[in-house]
C-alpha cells in the first residue's frame, strides 16, 4: 500500500520537476531529488489525505513542496557540514561548487511555496501558514545543532527538542498538511500533528544509532559522520551522563578534538557508547517515541484499518537499517 503512494509520488515529481536553462541552477534540483530516500514526508501527506476521507491527488502539490523543501536543507546542511555523501552519493557542493548548492537551494525553497499556489484561496492560507512556521523551525533546530558542537553541557531536554525543531516538525507537518487538504476536523489535524511529531523523533533518535552502528553499505551517509563532526547526539550525552569520570573525559577531549586519527576516533567513541548503557538506552528512547506516536492514534478518529496502515509505515522506519 505504502510503496503505491511512493510510486504516485515519484512520477508525479518527474513530471513536475524538470531541468530547464540555466541547468546550473536546475540540474542541482533534479539531481538532489533523484537520489532515492524513502520519501517518508510526501508519502506521509498523501497518505494523511486518504485516511481522512480526501484524495491523495489532491494532496501531490503539498507532498511535492514539503519534499522540495526538505532537499533544500538537505542541500545547505551538507554544505555547512561539509558531507562528502548524501544517500550513498557525491552531495551536491561536492558535485558542483558550494555557490551552487546554496543558488540551487534558495531555488527549491521559493519552488516549494509557488506549489502550494495551486490550491484555492481558503486552503493556500492554511497551507502557507503551516509551511512557514514549520520552515523557520527547521531553521531554528538547524541552528542550536551548530550550537551544540562548541557546548560540552547539552542536556537530553535541549537535544530533544533540537531534534523535534530540526527533523520531527516537518514530518508533523507533512501529515497536517494532507489532513487540511482533507478537511478533518480540527481535532484530527492536532492529533495527527502530535503523532508526527512523535514518529519524526522515535526516526531521528533511529537516524542517530544508524550513524554509529550502521551498516555502510546501506546507510548512505558516511558512518561515523556525526562523531567527526562533534554532534551531541543523544547517543553522546547518555553516555556523558552514565560513564566514571575517567572516561568521561576521554569521551569529552574526543569530541573537542579535529586532530583525532578518523577511524579510531569514531571506535573509541563506539566503544563508550556500548560500555556505558548509552547505545541500549538509545534504543530504549526509539521504542518509547514510537509508541507514544501509536498511543497518538488511538484517539484519531479514523477507521483501524486506516490506524493500522499508519502503524505498519512507523514501524518498518524503527526497523529500517537506512
């Protein structure tokens, strides 16, 4: 069910997203869009739009922007992260040059707002009026994440919520978008909110482990990535707060160090992360949002079948090794 609502979405996507002169500035967008990725936001809006009674057609030119926007931060954070990969591909500073990905990506963002400029007055105002707030949120998240890699007293509380500005906020609003789209009523629209917010947590605490301990050929990103760049991640402040202070100390000169060798690096800060119960207590942490976004459904008030489909889709992202 789920990988019909991914094809609809992929074809309409090639049909709508073309390279046109000057193909230095279009070439970017199509290339970032045809790396494969699981799709998660678009199909989520489509999806969002059938389970409340709409038609999930009607909803493409919403699962197209929040798509376009979402490769646009893909696009500037690997600048300022300087990635080599994104989905197992050169990324797209990397490909080209730097001014490009930053002119491509202003690109994608005022391309996402002209598709939602294809819906009637009414729904135009409510869409835009999610859009936007949810934009300048992932700006927000995108900047305490800056933040936190010269801060050596991140707490859980502030990484949570960093996450839920960076990454959770789109997903919830994905959903709210096809729910609008749809016209459920305004309890639905909060709930399914609620359960994307929950969901895009449980995926990036997912995202954090499969940095560490993903598999490389799968992955698509470089392994590692987070412990070389210093990111706090949940995995890094669990074991600060459960390791003796000897380690605690060698975990905190790792991730206040450039000069560590790479691959030792990023084994010995795995090697912490297992000891002190902080990759367990990750885990633990995926489980509990997921199912607080499953505990979120139970008040939607659509069909079990519909439930269940929205189930099914969150459970095989906290099962994905992607």
């Amino acid at each position: 069910m789920i990988t019909n609502y991914k094809s609809v979405f992929l074809n309409y996507l090639e049909e709508r997203v073309q390279v046109k002169e000057p193909k230095n500035l279009y070439q970017p967008i199509t290339y970032i869009l045809s790396l494969g990725g699981k799709k998660l936001r678009p199909i989520l809006t489509l999806v969002a739009a059938d389970i409340f009674g709409g038609n999930h057609k009607k909803a493409l030119d919403a699962a197209l922007a929040v798509e376009v926007f979402h490769n646009f931060t893909l696009i500037h954070d690997d600048i300022m992260d300087a990635a080599p990969l994104r989905r197992g591909n050169q990324t797209v500073h990397e490909k080209w040059d730097a001014n490009t990905g930053i002119l491509s990506g202003d690109a994608m963002l005022i391309l996402a707002y002209q598709y939602l400029e294809n819906y009637d007055a009414t729904t135009f105002k409510k869409l835009t009026s999610i859009f936007s707030k949810t934009a300048l949120e992932v700006c927000e998240g995108q900047q305490m994440d800056i933040d936190f890699e010269t801060r050596n007293n991140v707490t859980i509380e502030e990484y949570l919520k960093m996450i839920s500005l960076k990454t959770s906020v789109l997903v919830a609003a994905a959903l709210k978008m096809g729910a609008v789209i749809a016209n459920a009523s305004k309890e639905d629209i909060k709930l399914i909110y609620d359960f994307g917010l929950n969901l895009g947590i449980a995926f990036q605490l997912q995202d954090d482990y499969l940095d560490a301990f993903g598999n490389p050929e799968t992955f698509g990103k470089q392994v590692g990535g987070d412990i070389i760049e210093n990111k706090k991640t949940y995995l890094y402040i669990k074991a600060i707060e459960l390791v003796a202070a000897s380690e605690k100390e060698i975990l905190s000169n790792l991730f206040n160090t450039e000069q560590q060798e790479l691959p030792q690096k990023i084994e010995k800060a795995k090697a912490i992360f297992n000891s002190s119960g902080a990759t367990k207590k990750t885990k633990e942490a995926i489980k509990n949002y997921t199912q607080k976004a499953f505990d979120v459904l139970e008040s939607i008030s659509i069909a079990s079948e519909k439930k269940q489909l929205l189930k099914e889709f969150g459970e095989s992202l906290m099962n994905r090794n992607v």
